[in-house]
C-alpha cells in the first residue's frame, strides 16, 4: 500500500488531549500520528490510553476509506488502460 502523508486529525482529538498532562498529551498524539501512519499501535498512560479508545476507531475508519480509494483508483486506472 501507498505509504500515507496526512491523516485527519479532528477537533475531538485535539479536546480530549486538551485536558491531559503535558507528558499524557504529547504521548496521545505521537500515538495518534505513529498508528495513522504505521499502523503500529503504542501503550499509553492511563488516561490517553481512555483518549485513545475514542480516536482509534476513527483512525480506523478512515484508513479504510484510503484503502478503498486507492483500489478504487487503481481499478479505475486498469479499466482505461
């Protein structure tokens, strides 16, 4: 697969690492950046790992939807081809 360059980062990432620590914050956001971009997942402090549990499914659901697109438009692609 394609390697990914962005990632939507939401408003609700942002308000609930808003409230954590400055140490807990960063760490929810490296992991927030790490699994968009590598898939690979982190353990977190206590409450990012609560922060996370919301997010992750987000990541998920959108990654998908890059899949797809990707398949989507490489098919489209073999079919004029």
């Amino acid at each position: 697969m394609e390697e990914r360059k962005s990632f939507l980062f939401y408003r609700s990432f942002w308000s609930g690492g808003s409230k954590l620590k400055p140490r807990e914050r960063l760490a929810f956001y490296d992991a927030l950046a790490q699994y968009a971009f590598t898939g690979q997942e982190t353990s977190l402090p206590h409450n990012a790992a609560i922060c996370w549990e919301f997010a992750k499914p987000l990541i998920d659901s959108n990654n998908k939807k890059y899949a797809d697109c990707l398949l989507y438009t490489s098919d489209a692609a073999d079919d004029k081809a």
